[in-house]
C-alpha cells in the first residue's frame, strides 16, 4: 500500500489481505465492543482546507455482530458504516463518540444488496465533517448530524480517515473494499461533488455549506442545533432538490426570546423570497416546537439560503428543517384533463363563469387558488394562451 496509509495499531496481519480477493483490500472482522478500541483500522489523514473520501464496500460476508464502513478517526469520532444484526444488515450513522461513550446513533435504511458506497467529507475551514451513503455511486444521501474535529492547531489536524471492520459477536466475517476515492479543492485532481439534498426529507439545521454569523449549539433532541442566531444571518444548503414543487415548509425550532422570522430564499441571502416562517418565543431554548409557512412555487435545484430576521438580541435555534411536496395531480389551466392547456380549455372555463357549464374537475380551474372559479381565472387563462405569462399562481417555474 502506498505511503499515505497508516494502520491505527500494530497491525494483525492474519486479519487483512490484498491478495485474499485481487484488486481488494480484504478486512477480517476483530473481536472489539467499539471502533476505538478495534485494532485494524486503515487511516490516512485528512487534508485542508476541505478533503473527501468515499469507499466501495461489499458487505456479502458479514456475520452478526460486524460493523464495517468508514470514519473519521479522533476524539471524539465519526462513522458511516452496515451493522449486521438478526441477519438483517443495517446502514448506520454514529457522530461525536469518544472512546467508550457511545456518540448520536442515526438509524438509516437496511441494506437490501450487498454493494454500498460510504463517503466521508471534512472541512479544516470549520472543523466540521458530514457522513454520506449511495447504492448507486450517484445520489448521496447525508445521515447523522456533524462531526466536531476539535484537535487543530493551526498547522495540523489529528482527524484521519479510517476504513474498519470489528465484530462484537465471538467471531466475525469479512468485507471487501473494491476502492477508496480521495478527492480535496487544493489538489490537482477533481473538485469535491456537492451533495445533492431532497428538500422533502429532514434537513439538520447544523448541515450548512456556509453560514453567516451563527454558531453550531448542543440541542437536547439530539446532536446539534444552529444557535446564536441574529437579525441579518444565514445558513446556506447547497443543491436541494425541489423536484416538481414544494407546497410548505416546518422548521423543528426554539426561542427564550420573542423568536423571529426565518425567511426563505434561493441562491443567495438576497434571492428570490419564497416565504417566511415565524417562529414565536417557546420559553427556553432547548424547547422546541414545529413551525409551519407556506411557500412560493419552486422546483429543481438551488442552493436554499435560510435568513434569521427580527430584532435586537439572540433569535431562534433551529435543529431541523423539512419541506413538503405539492400535489402534482392537479395540471391547472387542464379544465377537461386531456393533459394541454389549450382554447378548450378556456371556452369551457368561460361556460362555467356565464352558468352554461360545469367543470369536473373544479381545482383545475381555480388558476389564483381563491377556492373560486371566476373573472380573474379567466383573464389569467387569456394571458397564459397569448404567451404574456408562463405560470399560474400555484405553479413552479
């Protein structure tokens, strides 16, 4: 192996090979009751200012009580890996651990192949690193919260990347890891991908790409929470995925104060604003409740810029934050559902107006969503057929 690798103990050489299966590094599973105290684990160190490393593991041998994948090796540590237990392998996310004080466990989905790719990425900048999975080497998917590397001197960062395989059953299997795929900004080699993130599964607040004028707190639900939130700050999450529309949006939120707005825009801390969630005082920050807004049509991709507004003094603290999918059933402007928008459908929207008609499918129609078919939604059908607007009220861009 090349020079960059370090074994994190003196290796067992009867529990690795490179031979075993040729173009892999075989891990034996050793006998150890948690990653810190397993003894074969593969390191080489992280590098600034940010660095990625993704792994191929096959997980076909095994046996209950194996836990295998990837981390970030320090104190405290971080994991993304497959635990096998009751013949049912688990992905699993394990942040902020220490030696033998179990960190913020996340349950991910169970493993129905055999082939999964785990990726770990690491910013020097802030000292913060974030867990990945893919069944597909495509579309990564983050789990667990962020990884505090607190051992930096300026100069030097202790965290190292670490490729594990431990049992804590009495005897284990094996894992084969095709390849590890480093990548860093500094280097000559490809930049590191963004993460793509679906706006419609749960965000953690602390997950930012960037931010401006927050800090990251410990949240009594579990893991971290932005905090120290002021008029005029942002958090910023790269790449998320809006799909076909996003109707709403829930911020999991706190505030010993009288709370304050979050608003919601895309691409920049000035952008297009697509709602504002307010967020009342809960009495305490570790008190946390849902608050709910709707938003502004909006589909595809941007980078989601989330801006904490009010008054004087501390805000909100955010732990989470998840948007929900609007009704894509409904083609406004369809009034006859033959699936265009045509002349058609204008003079049977003006039958219903003049009580010569009924429309069936009433909500196609309603192109201001008012709960009413009339005048307005006419003249918005004229406008849309002679090409003066694209959109309906309701509808993405």
């Amino acid at each position: 192996m090349g020079l960059q690798w370090q074994w994190n103990h003196y290796p067992d050489n009867t529990k690795w090979s490179l031979s075993e299966r040729p173009g892999y590094l075989r891990l034996h599973a050793k006998n150890a009751n948690n990653l810190w105290r397993a003894t074969n684990t593969l390191t080489q160190r992280v590098e600034g200012p940010d660095c990625q490393g993704t792994i191929e593991l096959d997980t076909t041998n095994m046996l209950d009580g194996d836990n295998a994948g990837l981390c970030l090796l320090n104190i405290p540590y971080g994991t993304i890996g497959v635990t096998k237990s009751g013949g049912v392998k688990r992905i699993v996310a394990n942040i902020n651990a220490n030696k033998d004080t179990a960190g913020t466990i996340t349950n991910g989905p169970t493993l129905t192949g055999n082939i999964v790719y785990l990726r770990a990425k690491a910013d020097l900048n802030s000292n913060k690193a974030t867990f990945y999975y893919s069944t597909d080497n495509i579309n990564f998917t983050q789990l667990g919260g962020t990884l505090n590397m607190p051992f930096d001197l300026g100069f030097f960062q202790g965290d190292k990347f670490g490729i594990y395989n431990y049992t804590t059953a009495s005897s284990g299997g094996y894992v084969d890891i095709n390849w590890f795929r480093y990548y860093t900004s500094a280097g000559p080699n490809t930049p590191i991908p963004d993460v793509q993130l679906s706006a419609f599964e749960k965000i953690e607040g602390e997950n930012f790409n960037s931010q401006y004028g927050i800090q990251n707190v410990d949240c009594d639900e579990g893991g971290l929470a932005v905090g120290y939130t002021e008029n005029g700050d942002y958090t910023v999450y790269k790449n998320v995925d809006f799909g076909n529309g996003a109707s709403s949006f829930k911020a999991r939120a706190s505030s010993a104060t009288n709370g304050g707005t979050i608003e919601i825009r895309l691409d920049s801390p000035t952008g297009t604003l697509i709602g504002s969630c307010k967020v009342a005082g809960t009495g305490g920050w570790q008190v946390f409740t849902d608050s709910i807004c709707d938003v502004e049509p909006v589909k595809g991709k941007h980078d989601l810029y989330l801006k904490y507004t009010g008054g004087s003094g501390y805000l909100i603290n955010l732990n989470w934050f998840q948007f929900t999918e609007a009704d894509s059933s409904v083609l406004l402007g369809d009034v006859n559902s033959d699936g265009q928008i045509d002349a058609i459908d204008l003079q049977l929207m003006k039958k219903h107006i003049l009580g010569l008609g009924e429309i069936e499918n009433i909500e196609s129609a309603d192109l201001d969503n008012n709960g009413d078919v009339n005048a307005l939604d006419f003249s918005l059908m004229k406008q849309y057929l002679l090409g003066i607007i694209s959109v309906f009220p309701g509808q993405g861009t």
